[in-house]
C-alpha cells in the first residue's frame, strides 16, 4: 500500500492534518456473547465469539481510515501515543 500525507497550509498551521475524526469500537452484546460470559469462557473464546457476532476491533476501524487515506500511519501511532 502506499499512503499519502497532507502537505500542509496555513489553515491547519503546515501539519497536513486539520479537525479530529472518531476511531473506535462498538460491542453489542448479543445472547451469545453473554453466554460465553456467563459461563466463565475465556477471554480468546469471548473476544472469538464477538468477532462472529460481528464486533469490528478497534484497529480495524484504524487500518480502514488509514486505507482510506482520512489519517495517516504515523498521526495513528502519535496520537494514540504507541512507540
């Protein structure tokens, strides 16, 4: 893949970057994520049968922005303070 960066100008002070966009996850327990809950699954098997129920993890909704070409690799990492 090969990823574009803003060039920057004075509206967003020469970053390349200007506003905030949301990354995040949502996890809607269904019957069988609180079964697997209930009976004292592990968390592999929980996170597994989320998964299948379609939870999105968190850095998938990071790689598809960064695909898209809304951030960039590096903001992702600065901002989400990962080194």
């Amino acid at each position: 893949l090969k990823f574009t960066k803003g060039k920057g100008c004075n509206a967003c002070h020469n970053t390349g970057y200007l506003g905030r966009i949301c990354i995040s996850e949502l996890l809607q327990f269904t019957q069988e994520i609180k079964n697997a809950i209930f009976n004292d699954d592990s968390p592999s098997n929980i996170y597994k049968t989320a998964v299948e129920s379609g939870f999105s993890p968190f850095i998938e909704d990071v790689r598809a922005k960064i695909t898209a070409g809304v951030t960039t690799p590096e903001e992702c990492l600065r901002v989400l303070n990962i080194k």
